[in-house]
C-alpha cells in the first residue's frame, strides 16, 4: 500500500525583544527576566524543529541574541514588520512563509512553551485537519498554537481571551489529551514552576540553575 502523503507544517514564532518581554516574570525575576524569555524561545524553537511534522521554522523578531541563536539551530529569522503588534508580526510571519514554502501550512506558535516535546507538537499537528486549528492555552483562556492549512488566511487573534476569539473567528479547538507541553505557556512564576515540573529544554535548565545559584532570597522558583 503507498504511503499517505503528510505535508510537512511551517512554523511561525514570534519573540518580542527580551529586554522588554515577560514583564510578568519581571518580580520574580529580576535579574534573569529577559535571559528567561532568550531561553523560552530558543527552547520552543529547537523543539518544533525536532518535530517529524515541521518543515521550517520562521522566528519573526528584531531581537539580535534570538535571531543568532535560532538561526544557529536551524530556524530562519523574518523581521518583526510592521513593528507593531504581535498579530501584525504574525501576519507577516504568515505571508513570508507561504511565499517561501507555497503548498505549505503555517501554524503560529508561541515562543514562550520551555516545556515543549517535539511528540506532543507533531501530535497536534496531526490533529490539525481543519481549515484553522488552534490549541487552548493551560489557563483555558489563550492560545498556544494557531495552524491554518495550505492557501488558507492565518487570521490571528492572539492577546487577551484569544480562545474565544479563534473559535469565534471559525478556527477549531484541538481536542487532544496528553499535549500539556503544548499548552503549557509561560507568563507567570507559577507558571514557570510548573513548566520546570514537565521539565524544560536545556536553554531554560541552564538559567534556572543560574537562578538558583544567584544570591539566595532575591530569586528562585517560585510557586
Ligand atoms: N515578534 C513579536 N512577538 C511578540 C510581540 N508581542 C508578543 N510577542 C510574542 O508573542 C508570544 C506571546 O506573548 P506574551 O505571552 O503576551 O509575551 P510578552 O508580551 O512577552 O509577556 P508580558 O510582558 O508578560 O505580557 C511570545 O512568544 C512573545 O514573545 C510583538 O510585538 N512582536
Ligand atoms: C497572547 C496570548 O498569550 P498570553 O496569555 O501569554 O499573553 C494569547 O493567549 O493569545
């Protein structure tokens, strides 16, 4: 029997400038908040690259540290055009891919998931069958992941209560267990805690024992 042909997805990741990302982390962290959001997304970048289901890997950013070290890795780095928001830079994530992958899907992914496995990606790309397909953040309010299938719009709507709005947009709702390094996006201490509990890529493992090596008190793992 001939093999089912899988068309392979590209991914887009946007990364905000570290030096301005993460402010939420910025309490606990205020020494390491922007080598943490360095970590995060080269962590989620080697991850989706190490998926079957991955083709390429589009980090939109003007940071020049990420850019290095994903291009580094194997991932191609767009400019964050227009430099306006994050569903702008996705727009332009998005029209950069399909001009240089025609045929392909793009799915906008997070760049704030130190916890990804490249298994539980490929599963719910897999799972992305749907013209737009999107994964709920841990919390149950946000996304994580927005796929749209060859020739279709990526149409994003991440920011605040962006669930609702994908699926109000017609995007459909990746009904998967098993996918919790997927979901599981960093905004927060506890959040981070709890990504350091699935167990975090080396980038984000190796800052983490900065921290804990730091003067004790003023940063740790918080909960
Ligand atoms: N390229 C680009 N990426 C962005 C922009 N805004 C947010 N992102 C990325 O989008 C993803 C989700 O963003 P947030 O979780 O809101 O990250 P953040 O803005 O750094 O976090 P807070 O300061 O805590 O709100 C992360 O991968 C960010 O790096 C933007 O204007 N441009
Ligand atoms: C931008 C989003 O993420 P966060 O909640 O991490 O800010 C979102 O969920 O759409």
């Amino acid at each position: 029997m001939a093999d089912l042909q899988v068309v392979p997805w590209i991914l887009a990741i946007p990364v905000k400038r570290t030096a301005i990302a993460k402010s939420r982390l910025a309490a606990a962290y205020p020494q390491h908040r922007p080598e943490l959001a360095r970590a995060f997304a080269v962590d989620t970048t080697a991850a989706a690259l190490a998926s079957g289901l991955v083709r390429a890997v589009l980090v939109v950013t003007d940071d020049p540290v990420v850019a290095a070290d994903v291009t580094a890795i194997g991932a191609v780095v767009v400019p964050d055009v227009p430099g306006a928001d994050l569903n702008a830079a996705l727009r332009h994530g998005a029209a950069r891919a399909a001009e240089r992958f025609p045929g392909h899907g793009v799915a906008a992914l997070s760049a704030d998931l130190p916890a990804l496995r490249p298994a539980e990606l490929t599963a719910v790309l897999a799972a992305c069958t749907a013209a737009r397909s999107f994964v709920i953040d841990e919390p149950g309010t946000g996304t994580t992941m927005l796929a749209a299938a060859p020739g279709v719009a990526l149409d994003p709507r991440f920011g605040v209560g962006s669930a609702l709005a994908h699926q109000a947009s017609g995007a459909i709702p990746i009904d998967l267990t098993g996918i919790d390094s997927v979901r599981r996006d960093v905004d927060t201490a506890a959040d981070l805690a709890h990504a350091v509990q699935l167990g975090v890529g080396p980038a984000t493992a190796d800052v983490m024992s900065l921290v804990l090596g730091s003067a004790i008190g003023s940063e740790g793992l918080a909960c």
